[in-house]
C-alpha cells in the first residue's frame, strides 16, 4: 500500500544537495526547546497544475518520521482565520527600478485577499535590522498606511530579518507563515539561508518569498531556504502577476492541512515526510526538533 502514496516534493534532495539544514553547535545562537508531546505539521497539497487540492480525510495522508511511520492523531481541514507577517524589505536596494513600490502593491493584493477582521496581519520592515511597522491587527487599513510610510535605505540583512521574524510569529497558533517582500539580494546576514530555513522549519513557520523586479529565479538559496521551511519562492515582476501570487498564497494558507502526531522520545533533528494517496505534489516543513538545539553560523 505504502507505494500508492507520492512523497513530498523536494525535501529529501535538498538535504542531499545543501546537507541537513542545521550546523555546528554554536552558544551565541538562538536556543529553540520542544516539550510538546505532539507535532503540528501543515500541509499544502497541489494538483498538477499548481493549484491546491480541499477536503482530503486523513485517511488519505501518511507521515513518516526518519523513516518511522507515525500515527496520525490529530487531523484539521477546516477553513478558518490565518495570521501573516509581511517582512518588507526596507533597504537601499529597493529604491532602484520601482522595486519598492512593487513590492508594497504586492503587500496590498495580499490584504485584499485576506478577511479583515477574521485574519490578521503584521507589517515589519528590516535593512540591517528589523523593526515593527504595524503590529498585528485585523484592521488592514493600519498596515496599508504603514507600507506608505516606508523609506529604503541601508545594507540588506535578508536572512537575519526572516530568522527574527519567525521567532516574533512562533507564538501566534493556528494558520500562519512569513510572507517577505523583496528584491532577494542579501548583503550582510549572519546566517546563512540553511540555518534560517532550519530555524522556521522547526518551529513550523512557512516562509513565502516574493521577489520584486529581480533577475532572481527559483533554484536558488531563497528557493530551497521557502521549501525547507514549508513556502515557495515566487518571482514577481508585474501587477498581474503580483495579484496571482497573492491570492494563491492566502488560499494555500487558509487551506492548510494540520496532521498531529506523536513527538519521538529521542533528542535532536527529527525528518519529516508527508505522503499523499492523490497523484500530487505536497508542500511541509522538513523536520523538527526535540530537546535543545542550536544554530552555527
């Protein structure tokens, strides 16, 4: 039976090609601890031709963890309210080429889809650090006059600005994820888009990457740091296509699949494969961690 199912897309070879997404031990890094007995795992499931698939039974998922098949004891496939955090990218990059302007429309499309009211989001902005525009809130209109507000200017710590902000988001429960908007260049993190990845993913937080008016094209380092964590990287470069992205993203996120399962006993990275009874392409994070675990930089 097991070979009815289709394995999730990507993650295996990009621990093949990039190694595990963690590093040496190191103490100055950010200390993530898990003492749940469970582990929530959202899921994205995808048809063919990209769009998601609604109102799969748990029946139709398994779950492996290193290569262990785990019980499913929890399962949600209901709608209900999402939170996001927009990372806007503030640095000086953004002012050539109208990047910034792309970018904050994209930040607009993406409200628009959501429910005011019922979903929330945050708005912060980063160049070399990162700071709180708008938190978060149900009133969009209070995030739409943060982005006006918005100046580029200074170097660009893209994958610092992602690890901060997920941290900020590991709280919030339910449906949510990182949406960054940017032009994908990085001129002075600390970590390095494996560690980033592995820090999201642990914690469950997909990250989406759009990237605005760029010769950036998935494969890259933004590409693997979204499919590690459970995101996707999209190239962005006009109005059409800044409104498809948008609401594809929100769709996949308020569709999400949630499969619970009992955490293993044993201490450190624990993989994560999801598996589907559909011919498709599922989308989740990599891996989880139980007891102490650090990030080298």
């Amino acid at each position: 039976m097991a070979d009815k199912f289709c394995h999730l897309v990507a993650t295996a070879a990009l621990m093949v090609a990039f190694g595990s997404p963690f590093g040496i031990v190191a103490s100055q890094q950010p200390v993530f601890r898990s003492s749940a007995e469970r582990v929530t795992v959202a899921v994205v499931v995808r048809d063919k031709a990209g769009r998601p698939i609604h109102g799969l039974a748990a029946s139709e998922f398994k779950v492996t963890d290193d290569g262990q098949f785990r019980e499913i004891l929890d399962f949600r496939n209901d709608v209900s309210p999402i939170s996001v955090a927009l990372l806007l990218d503030s640095s000086g990059s953004m002012h050539i080429g109208g990047k910034l302007e792309r970018a904050s429309e994209v930040g607009h499309f993406l409200l628009a889809s959501m429910r005011e009211g019922a979903d929330e989001a945050a708005l912060f902005v980063f160049d070399k650090a990162v700071r709180t525009a708008q938190p978060f809130t149900g009133e969009f209109d209070k995030v739409r006059t943060s982005f006006a507000s918005v100046t580029p200017w200074g170097t660009t710590s893209l994958y610092d600005a992602i690890a901060a902000t997920a941290q900020q988001l590991s709280e919030r429960p339910g449906r949510r994820a990182i949406i960054v908007l940017t032009d994908g260049v990085d001129t002075s993190s600390q970590m390095t888009p494996q560690e980033v990845s592995g820090i999201a993913s642990a914690i469950d937080m997909p990250v989406y990457v759009v990237a605005v008016e760029t010769s950036i094209t998935a494969g890259g380092d933004l590409t693997n740091l979204a499919q590690w964590s459970g995101g996707m990287f999209y190239g962005v470069s006009s109005t059409s296509e800044g409104s498809v992205v948008s609401r594809q993203i929100v769709d996949e996120l308020r569709h999400q699949y949630l499969i619970a399962f009992e955490s293993s006993p044993s201490a450190g990275w624990h993989r994560i494969e999801v598996r589907s009874r559909q011919r498709a392409t599922l989308q989740a994070r990599s891996g989880y961690w139980v007891g102490r675990s650090t990030i080298d930089r």
